[in-house]
C-alpha cells in the first residue's frame, strides 16, 4: 500500500520534470513499484462515464500472462460479489501496465458517474466487501502461481 490517506502521490514526485499532475502521480505509482521489492502490482482506483448507465467493476491487465491470470481471478471475484458477467480487458494504452515489470492490474472499483455504484463506493461495509473480494482473488492467485 503506497498511501493510506486522500492526497496525490504527485506531491511526493520532486524529480520527474512534468507539469502534469496526473503523470507524476503515475510515475510516482511506476517509482514506488521499482524500489519496493513486490510480486505483483494491484492498482486500485474509481471510474467515471458520461454515461451515467455505466457501472460495475472493470480489470485491466498487461499483455502478459500472469498479469492476465491475476485480472481475471479478481474480476470473477468481484463478479461474484457484485452478481456481475464480465471479462477483464487488456490495458494496452495505460502507463503503469506499459511501465510496471511486475505482473499488474488497474482495479476500477466502479463509476461514481452511476448513483448505485458511487452510493456503494461510499458505503463502509460494501467497501469492506470489494476489498475482501479483491484479497481473495489475490490469495488464490498466489496459491495456483506460486
């Protein structure tokens, strides 16, 4: 876990010479994964839509095969949780999956463009419920790769 409270990781970020606070806040993401010793790169995060009808939980994955595998176990878990049919999707365009040497996956939790979703997403309980899920899925995935 890099942050456990609400503040941008670009605050941190002195030495990527960008004014983009979204980059450095990715480079940062990419910096912290490069010095600390980790197996895998879970990054979790909320989505928003212009269509408000969008919902529910997306994973993406790199183009590589334990990355897939990871994405897959924690979007079946979320499925599960949320009583949702779908796959995870290849992240081929997003920084950290491209810069990210570690099998990763971006865990969109949701869309607080949809009421059902972002009144979940504030819910203490329902948060404890997708991150119970996600650590599952993790733990599975550690037994099979491992």
């Amino acid at each position: 876990m890099n942050r456990s409270g609400d503040y941008a990781l670009s605050d941190d970020n002195r030495w990527h010479l960008t004014q983009s606070r979204h980059r450095k806040d990715l480079s940062q993401r990419r910096h912290l994964a490069d010095e600390i010793p980790v197996q895998l790169f879970v990054s979790l995060h909320v989505n928003w839509s212009s269509n408000g009808s969008a919902h529910g939980p997306l994973l993406l994955h790199q183009n590589e095969g334990r990355s897939a595998l990871l994405a897959a176990f924690i979007q079946n878990s979320l499925n599960r949780e949320q009583g949702l049919i779908r796959s995870p999707r290849l992240g081929k365009p997003y920084y950290l999956l491209r810069r990210v040497q570690t099998p990763a996956v971006i865990v969109e939790t949701g869309f607080l463009s949809n009421p059902r979703d972002r009144n979940a997403l504030i819910d203490p309980r329902e948060q404890q419920r997708v991150a119970t899920a996600i650590a599952d899925a993790i733990r599975y995935y550690k037994l099979i790769a491992e």
